[in-house]
C-alpha cells in the first residue's frame, strides 16, 4: 500500500500560494478589464498543478499552454458544429481530452476551458490571445517561483 506523499516544508508552501495568489490576481485584474471571468477557474487549476505539482506531466509548459490553447480550439470546433449550449460543453469537454492526449500535452484543467468556450461562445482572436498570455505568465511565474525555492521547473519544455 502506498502512503500520501510527504508532508511539504512551510517555506515551499508559503511560497507556492504567494506565486499562485500574484499569478491569479494578475489574471483577474486582467479578466475583469477584457471582460474574461470566467477564465479564472480552469487557470486557477493551472496555477496549482504548476505551482504545487510542478514535476508532474500535466504541470509542464508544452501541457499547460498546449493544453489550454487545443482545448479553447476544440470549443470552438464544436460551436461550428451545434452552438453555444450545456450539450456543445459536454461534447466540448470531453472531446478536449482527446485532442490534448493525441498532441501529447494533457492538462485536466484545461478541459474546462473548451466547456467555457462552449458555454459562452466568446470572440475567438481576442479570447485565444487571452488564454495564450495568460498561459504563458502562469508558466512564467511558476518558473520564477521554482528558481526562488531552488526547484526545477520545468522538467521539459516541448
């Protein structure tokens, strides 16, 4: 039987939760100017897994940025198809799933990105420039995070 993993040190926790809280509140700030909430949860889900995981397939940037862009594309792929609706998000979702493990960049979080994109049939040029910034700083500032705590991050880079 496996146990949980070992209990983190209060300094790399600290510091975790201050480079997600500036990430995040970064991202709002910027989401509330362009009118882009609803990025916040699927990207606070970002923030942890690089921030908390960074080892992990699904924290590094070829998932994260890869990840959230191919999803937000296979949203829109579905509104081609049905318009913005809960059944287009449930396609949209789990479609999302798919097309990140066939491009080898899995990021769960950013399967609620294609079901956001589904639901509120956002402008396309403006919402994907968004998410790819956003992406990027979230990669960004975990990097920066990692180098503060004498971390690597990342294990890979594509």
């Amino acid at each position: 039987m496996t146990t949980a993993p070992a209990r983190p040190r209060p300094r790399a926790v600290a510091l975790a939760t201050a480079v997600s809280v500036a990430a995040l509140l970064t991202l709002v700030a910027v989401g509330t100017v362009v009118h882009q909430s609803l990025l916040i949860p699927p990207l606070a889900a970002s923030m942890a897994l690089v921030a908390g995981a960074p080892g992990l397939p699904l924290s590094q940037p070829r998932s994260v940025v890869g990840g959230q862009l191919l999803s937000a594309l296979t949203g829109f792929t579905v509104l081609l198809f049905t318009g913005p609706g809960l059944w287009a998000a449930a396609l949209a979702g789990g479609l999302a799933l798919g097309v990140m493990m066939l491009a080898r960049a899995p990021h769960s979080p950013a399967a609620a990105t294609a079901v956001i994109v589904a639901l509120q049939n956002p402008p396309f040029w403006s919402f994907l420039a968004l998410l790819a910034l956003a992406s990027v700083l979230l990669v960004a500032v975990g990097l920066a995070g990692a180098r503060a705590a004498g971390r690597t991050y990342p294990a890979y880079w594509l």
